[in-house]
C-alpha cells in the first residue's frame, strides 16, 4: 500500500529544495507518493532533472499562485 506524505519547502532557495526532497525520499519506500510544496521557482527545473536522474517518477507539477507544487512517486530501491 502506497503512503503519501508532504513536503514544505517554501522560502528555501536553490539548492535546498532538492536536498531536502532528497533527504526524505531516502526515508520512503518505493511507491509512496510525496508533495512537496516550494515557492522557488526553480524547483520546475530542478526536481524533475533530480527525479530523471535518480529515478523516480514525477506524477505532476502545478503552479498554484506564488506556489509550485510537485508530486513524486518513489521507485526503486530506498533507504
């Protein structure tokens, strides 16, 4: 059964989003599903690249008012 859990990284700059997101995807399983919630732009770029590379899926990214929020679902192996 997969588990959700959230992420706030709002007001955090590059590249700490990132780490942050890859610090508590280390905690997970593979198929849980985390949102994370940023308010640097950049993480549009970033945390997709970092999926990509690391291979997790990326189910969405929206950009709700000054937010942008990413869902992620592990895959693989993980801590």
């Amino acid at each position: 059964m997969s588990r959700r859990f959230q992420l706030d990284c709002r007001r955090l700059l590059c590249p700490m989003p990132v780490i942050r997101v890859q610090d508590k995807v280390a905690e997970l399983r593979p198929g849980d599903e985390l949102e994370v919630v940023c308010t640097d732009p950049g993480v549009l770029q970033d945390i997709p690249a970092w999926c990509r590379i690391n291979g997790h899926l990326l189910l969405d990214q929206q950009a709700r008012d000054d937010e942008y929020v990413l869902r992620i679902r592990v895959q693989g192996e993980s801590a």
